[in-house]
C-alpha cells in the first residue's frame, strides 16, 4: 500500500514549537550549528512559530548550559510550545505525552 504525501492542506496551519539547541549560529561564530539554523528557518517557512532555547557561540563558561536549560524549561513551564525539537544532543525537556509530529 502507497501512503500519499500529506498535502499543505492536511497540517495544522501553524504549531508553536520551542528549538533547543547547544550549536546556533552567532554573531562572533556564523558557523557554529548552521544545520540547526537550516531547520528553523525550513519550520518557519512552512508557517510554524519558533522560540529559541539555544546557545549561539563557541567556549566560555559551563554556566551558559545553565542558561539553556532554563531556557528549555520555562517554556514549557507556561504551555507556550506544543512542540520541542532538541539539536543536537541535549534532552527534550518536554514530556512524550505533550509532543506533536512536525511535519
């Protein structure tokens, strides 16, 4: 059985999600985590609201970790997310039962 492609139509206009991620680029670092960059703006082109849990440079402090982290959490803390997408390695602070699939 062929599974058609879900058409534009199909999707929830626009779903709030909250992008956690160790690698952004910044001003100082361009580079650092393009990938990630990628993907937002792809959600944002695709209609979806985005807030950034994210660190944007290379070294300094651990305490920056902290920061994302709280970051992460408060969000979700105020039900202002319906979807969290982590990059690349931190955990998804938001419980599996609350997730949506974002398409």
């Amino acid at each position: 059985m062929v599974i058609p492609p879900i058409g534009e139509s199909q999707l929830k206009s626009t779903v709030r999600i909250l992008l956690v991620s160790q690698m952004y680029p910044g001003p100082a670092d361009p580079d650092f985590g393009i990938f990630v960059a990628d993907l937002a703006r792809e959600l944002e082109r695709r209609g979806h609201e985005l807030e950034y849990a994210v660190v944007d440079g290379r070294g300094g402090s651990r305490a920056k970790y902290v920061r994302l982290g709280a970051d992460a959490v408060f969000p979700t803390l105020r039900a202002a997310v319906e979807a969290c997408e982590s990059r690349p390695a931190i955990a998804n602070p938001v419980p599996a039962s609350t997730r949506q699939a974002v398409r």
